[in-house]
C-alpha cells in the first residue's frame, strides 16, 4: 500500500465477556436500541432535482454491459433531488425507490453529510459530527488535516426499510501487511419512520480499534470482530463469540452457510454459524494472507510481513468441496 493513500483507522474495539466459542447454543446480545443517538433530520422536499449528471468518483470496468450499468444509474439518480455533487460512496435501495448517498467530506467542518432520499424527495439528513464526542475529537486534532470522521452508507436491507450506515475515522497509514481498518459503529436506519437503531456501538474508550464486517447474502447473520470475533443473528439480535484474535476479511459463501476470514494476518479461518464450528484452513506463520474471492473459490496469496513480497506459490478453497489445494508455479 503506497504512503498517502486514506484508508480507513480502527477506532474502536469491543470487549465482550467470552472468548471462547459456545456450543450450546447460549447467546449475550449486545445490540442496542437507538434511544441515544441523536436524532435524524426531516428534509422538506425539494421540487426540483439537484444532483450531478455524473458521479465522477464511481468507477466502472470496461465493456458494453458495464457501460449500460453505468448509463442506468445515471439515469435512476437523475430522479433523486440529492444537493450534493460528487458523492464518496452511493447505494440503491433493491427496488431503486430510495438512494443513500455520502456528499464529499468537508474539511472546514469536519463533518460528512449522508442523504437518505426516496423519489418523492430528500427524505432524511444525517450528519457524521453527531456521533463523535468533542473529547472524541480532540484525540485525534494531531491527524488534522490528514483525518475524517465520516458517515457512509453499508447495506440496503432486502425488504429496502431499512439502510445500514456505519461511521469511520480515515487517516494516513501505511506499513507491512496494512490492509486498512473498519469502522467506528454501524447503525440501521429505518427510512419509514427516521429511526436509528445501534447494530455495533463505539466503545466508551477511545481506543484505535474498531470493526471489520460482512452481512451474510440472505441477511441472516452479521459477522464481526477485531480483538474478539463473533456473529450476531439480525432477526433473533442474538450474540455468538466465535475466537480471540484481530480479524479481518471477513468473506461469506453464497448459500451463507460458511464464512472464512483472516485470524492475525497469517491464519485462515471458516466458521459455519449454523454448526458454531471452528476449523483452521490455512497456517503460515511469518506470512500475511490475502483473500480474493471468486464466485466458487477463493484466492489466498501469502505476502512477506517484512518486505510486501508475495510467495510465488499460492492457495486456492473450493466453496463446494471444502478442500484447500496449495498451487505451486512450474519452474
């Protein structure tokens, strides 16, 4: 990773009780509701659209098919009365009635503003400063100007109710094996009514952790973690601690029965939530692993902890035999 690239900061970390895995099915839930948070803002609607005719921060691969993905969205966006230009990251809703989108972030302020509008108008306004503390703030005033504290959006639920958005603190980093950080909290909006709920709340301590993800595809699971890793049930809001240990890439099978992801940079981990299993794939200590996922399989490359250099050999995981081959190049 090259140095002045922005990549996200780890704020928080969350200690929960356990760290062991439980077989027995018990479960402590930490999801709160939203009562605390302050409150999302009512947009009267505006008649006429004011969004750009390009979003020049999204990028397309090439191609006719893309090309014609690319050329659609500008056309849904267009009816969308967004007032800001350029966004830092936009999302539909499934049936394309609501878009979520992330105005640029503003330095002045240190502020991110995230709209939440349905196609009769700018329905809900919500503000990155409102979720960070001035005590917050003023830890991280030595990043200035080279820090954000922003407001983006995550997921759309199926159902498109409700919005998940997840606030973030961004800073210059670099390093062996620095694949970035996740985020400070996530929240769940519901677009209907304005309600926010906490999903994954900051912590009471300003500690440089936080949280790294991923929804499972039928939206049943939440899995998560950075010193504690576990998996949260989205429709019992049951908590499951799965291992101890900083995590990262979390990545889900299509069915959503298993999910891999990266234990302390060198381990290789598949949980099945419904069978609360834990087994060790891969174990290369002094490497750092990387993972890109196919539709069937998964790509692991081993990359030096010291120098960035990748292994020539690499390993692959098939989704549907469960056996990891390791692929070593012919001389």
């Amino acid at each position: 990773m090259k140095k002045g690239i922005v990549v996200a900061l780890l704020i928080t970390g969350i200690l929960l009780n356990s760290c062991t895995l439980i077989e027995n099915g018990a479960a402590n839930s930490i999801v709160t509701s939203g009562t605390s948070l302050p409150a999302s803002t009512k947009q009267a609607v505006s008649p006429t659209p004011t969004h750009p005719s390009a979003a020049t921060s999204q990028v397309f691969p090439f191609g006719a098919m893309a090309e014609q993905v690319y050329q659609y969205e500008q056309t849904q966006m267009a009816k969308f009365p967004v007032k800001c230009n350029n966004p830092q990251k936009y999302l539909f809703s499934p049936d394309h009635n609501w878009l979520a989108w992330a105005c640029p972030y503003a330095y002045k302020e240190d502020n991110q503003t995230l709209e939440i509008a349905s196609l009769r108008g700018n329905d809900w306004i919500l503000q990155s400063r409102n979720y960070y503390t001035d005590e917050f703030k003023k830890d991280f005033l030595e990043f200035s100007p080279y820090s954000e504290m922003g407001i983006l959006p995550v997921n759309w639920s199926k159902d498109g109710k409700s919005l998940y958005f997840a606030t973030r603190i961004s800073i210059d980093a670099d390093g062996p094996c620095f694949f970035g950080f996740g985020d400070n909290g996530l929240y769940k909006i519901d677009v209907q009514t304005g309600k926010i709920s906490t999903i994954l709340p900051p912590p009471s301590s300003n500690s440089r952790y936080g949280y790294q993800y991923a929804f499972s595809p039928d939206e049943k699971w939440l899995v998560y973690g950075f010193d504690q890793t576990s998996i949260l049930n989205l429709q019992t809001n049951e908590v499951y601690p799965i291992d101890k240990g900083w995590t990262r890439a979390f990545t889900w099978s299509q069915d959503s029965s298993k999910v891999v992801y990266i234990l302390d940079n060198s381990n290789l981990i598949l949980y099945s939530p419904e069978t609360k299993k834990v087994n060790t794939l891969v174990n290369e200590e002094g490497w750092c692993l990387n993972i890109f996922p196919y539709e069937d399989r998964i790509r692991i490359d081993l990359i030096n902890e010291n120098d960035w250099t990748t292994r020539e050999d690499e390993f692959t995981y098939d989704w549907t035999t469960g056996i990891i081959i390791q692929i070593t190049p012919t001389p």
